[in-house]
C-alpha cells in the first residue's frame, strides 16, 4: 500500500497590506505544488482583506485581535489541518518551486523544521537603491541564522504539524518570536536545516524609517533581556559604543561580495550600514537612559514592510 501523501497548510498574517497579500497568494496559488489551504490571518487591519481572499476556495480569512505575527501564526496554525505548516509573510512572493521544494525535503526521513532563502526583491534590478543593495548584502541571512544562531525566520519557514504543536505556540510581539521559537525547537532536541532552494522573495524596505522600526524592535528585545541578568544593562551599553566603529570591519565584505555589483552598489551599501548601525548605537544609549522599549515594539509593528 502507498504512503499517503503529506497534505500542507500555509499560514500568512497581515496587517493592512492588501496589494502585497495579493502578490504572495497569487504566488502561491501559480506554484508547481499549491497547498491543500491557506490561512490568510488578519492582524487588526483598517479594513479586512476580503476581497483579495476570494480568489480561491482553498483561502480562508481568519482574524486575531492580539498585535504581533506571532499570535496571528498560532490562530492560522490552530485552525489549519495540514502534515506540514508552510509560514510565509504577506509581503514575500514565493518561487514557483517554493513548496515543491519544502514538501520534497520535509519527506526525507528525519526532517523537522526547514528555513528557506529570503532574497531582496529590487524595485529596478538593474539600478538597486543603496537601501535595496544594504538589504541584499546584510538582511535576510537565514543560512546564517541558522548555523549560527539557532533559528530561522518564519517569513520563510516550514515545520511538520507534530513538531510545532510539541515545541508550543509562537511568543507575543514583545519578545522575537522566530528566535524563541527556534531555540525552544533545539532545546527539545528538533534538528533545525537551511535549504537553499526553498526560495521567497521580499521587497526591499521602501524608506530607512523601516529599516530603523525593524531594529528598533529587535534592540527593545535584547534591552529587555540584557537587564534581566546582572551587569547586563552595561554590556548592553558598552556593545552600542562598539557600533559606532564596526562598519570599518565589513569593508572587505562589502567590497568582495558577489551580492553586489559596482561600486555605486558598495558603497551605497556601506552608507546605509554605517547610517544603521550609528542609529542603532544612538538608539541603544537611549534605552540605556530610560526610553520605553514598548514604543519601539509598537513602532515596528505599524511600520509596514517587516
């Protein structure tokens, strides 16, 4: 008798990005393997998008008034009956071998949890903004993260059922919940692996407004950890004056990466990091002065592209 074939459910929240839902389901929908449903998980929007959910049976529109991808995760994940949960954001397009790709590696015997290649979608590939050439050179590292830090991003994450329900639900918008969630998962014993060729793809930041929303949540996160533990509140301190001359170290990086092309791209690249990691410091000496790590929370999720 054959085995059965593994069904999978595709989990997206959104928060007031209709246009780029659009995108992402017609991704998924135009794919070599299309998912048995898709969970499309409103996160307090102006208006639901439920005109863009129509345009296929297998799409549900759900809704989930607690802030934060993560908690909009957990209800797509809860309602969803799938083997496997395939986690994209709503603003990434997906390749067309995205899930072929996801479902042919989650049955190798073993497999757990997969990342997946996040690539910076340019608005002009050929003449890359220096916000677009920064993001492809320093972003959306997941084979980094995975190799190094112990996780992945869920804009690009597969998981089998089992293993989700057993490592628990995703963490609130206080705390990074692709990162918890990940170390929970190795705690447990669950072998976390990069695949390559499981590719989504995700528009630049439009403006460095975002790019400063996106690591003001996650330095909210860290200050909220550092000061937890004793003299952590000083070390959190001390790393942000290192900041101010890191860029000097990613010099040869950024002059020997095959990411980028030119010098008008490298050095592009270099500006934004060093403007981002200088704003980073100044961000940190203010937590360390007593702004609320909340506002920075809140800022990141009404910020737009994630």
């Amino acid at each position: 008798m054959a085995e059965r074939a593994l069904s999978v459910s595709v989990v997206i929240p959104h928060l007031n990005a209709p246009e780029a839902l659009a995108k992402c389901l017609d991704g998924i929908l135009a794919g070599k393997c299309v998912p048995d449903e898709i969970f499309v998980v409103d996160n307090g929007s102006e208006d639901m998008p439920d005109a863009v959910c129509e345009r296929d049976a297998r799409i549900r529109l759900l809704r989930e008034t607690e802030p934060g991808p993560g908690p909009a995760r957990n209800t797509g994940s809860a309602a969803a009956c799938g083997d496997i949960l395939a986690f994209i954001d709503c603003d990434c397009v997906p390749d067309e071998n995205w899930l072929a790709v996801a479902m042919r590696e989650m049955a190798r015997e073993g497999a757990a949890i997969l990342g997946g290649a996040v690539e910076v979608l340019p608005r002009d590939p050929a003449r890359r903004s220096a916000l677009e050439a920064y993001e492809a050179q320093f972003a959306y590292r997941m084979d980094r993260y995975v190799a190094e830090q112990g996780f992945t991003g869920t804009g690009n994450m597969i998981v089998r059922r089992d293993v989700f329900e057993a490592v628990g639900r995703f963490a609130g918008i206080t705390v990074a919940e692709d990162r918890d969630w990940g170390h929970r998962a190795r705690s447990m014993g669950y072998t976390l692996r990069y695949c390559g060729e499981m590719v989504v793809y995700h528009p630049a930041r439009r403006c460095f407004a975002q790019l400063a929303a996106k690591w003001g949540r996650q330095l909210a996160h860290d200050y909220n950890a550092a000061r937890k533990r004793a003299g952590g509140r000083l070390r959190f301190a001390l790393k942000g004056v290192l900041l101010l001359a890191s860029p000097i170290a990613e010099i040869p990086s950024v002059i020997g990466s095959p990411r980028l092309t030119g010098g008008r791209e490298r050095l592009g690249a270099f500006a934004v990091l060093t403007r981002i990691r200088w704003h980073r410091a100044w961000t940190m000496a203010r937590l360390v002065a007593g702004a609320d790590p909340g506002r920075l929370t809140k800022a990141w999720n009404q910020s737009g592209t994630k």
